[in-house]
C-alpha cells in the first residue's frame, strides 16, 4: 500500500466568508488578473489573464484550530492568499499536486497548534517524502505548503489522507 497525499484547498464554506469578509476584517477588491499566474487557493490552479480575482487575508491555522477546539496561540498569523473573486468549482481531483515548481516548505504543525518544524522542498518529486517524514512524526497533525519568497501560505495536508492500494 502507498499513501497518497492531497492538497486541501480552502473549504467553500470558508471561501463564501472571505469573498464577504477576509481574517483580517477586510471585504475584498475584486480585480481582473492582467498577467494572470496567481496561485489560487480555492482551485489550487493559477489564475489566467482576465479572470476576476482577490487578494485577501487569511489564517489557515486560526480556522483549523477552531475546528479542533485548540488556540495555536503565538502561532496563529494571518497572510495574504488569492481566491477566485467569484465562486469556482475547486480542485480537479485527479490533480497532482499543486505549486511544486519551485521551492516550498512544508511547515508541520502539532494538534496543539504549535510549529514542530519545517523541511525545504527543491524538487517537485520530494513533496511525498517530506510529508510521509512529517506524518511518521506521531506528534504531527497537519504540514502547511507556503511559498519559501514570501511565506505565503498555498495548502495544507492533514494526517489521515487517502491511502490507495500499490
């Protein structure tokens, strides 16, 4: 058996609430992408030239540890991500996965909330190993993917994935 593991985008429930208000308390300005290349978070695609977008902020951690019933504390931060201004239909489900172009980290945070450490990922071939180092961790409860130039969060991983017969 091989373990699989899958990029969680925003949840559409969650991105409803951001297009209204983002984390920061902000409403969002809508704008067509001239360039398009956006990382998008409720796709987890890149935006084309003309697609209607928004940069908004948002606290990944702080939603995940509400769910949880935990406070991360010190740990919760909030950051800019960029969403699809109006709904989409999300992910492509047989995707691989997304944004390994270039250089991430992979961020691990335990069920507390708290940071146990990261990993720089330089190829897109070691992003199942480092999450698979990540999750041998018993301590681990989910790894966030963030753009290593800007810190910027892109998905997270949560333990548990899809395990698939190999």
């Amino acid at each position: 058996m091989t373990t699989t593991y899958t990029a969680q985008p925003i949840a559409p429930r969650v991105l409803k609430e951001l297009r209204a208000t983002d984390d920061a308390g902000r409403p969002p300005a809508p704008f067509a992408d001239a360039e398009g290349g956006a990382p998008l978070r409720c796709c987890l695609g890149r935006s084309e030239p003309g697609e209607r977008i928004a940069l908004v902020s948002y606290a990944p951690l702080r939603r995940w540890a509400a769910e949880q019933g935990v406070d991360p504390g010190a740990y919760d931060e909030v950051g800019p991500v960029f969403i699809h201004a109006d709904a989409c239909p999300g992910p492509d489900a047989d995707a691989a996965l997304p944004f390994t172009d270039v250089h991430r980290t992979v961020r691990r945070y335990s069920a507390e909330g708290h940071i146990l450490g990261g990993r720089l990922v330089e190829e897109p071939d070691a992003f199942e190993r480092a999450f698979g180092e990540a999750f041998d961790d018993p301590a681990v409860a989910l790894v966030h993917v963030r753009a290593v130039e800007y810190g910027c969060f892109l998905y997270e991983v949560r333990r548990g994935c899809e395990v698939r017969g190999g």
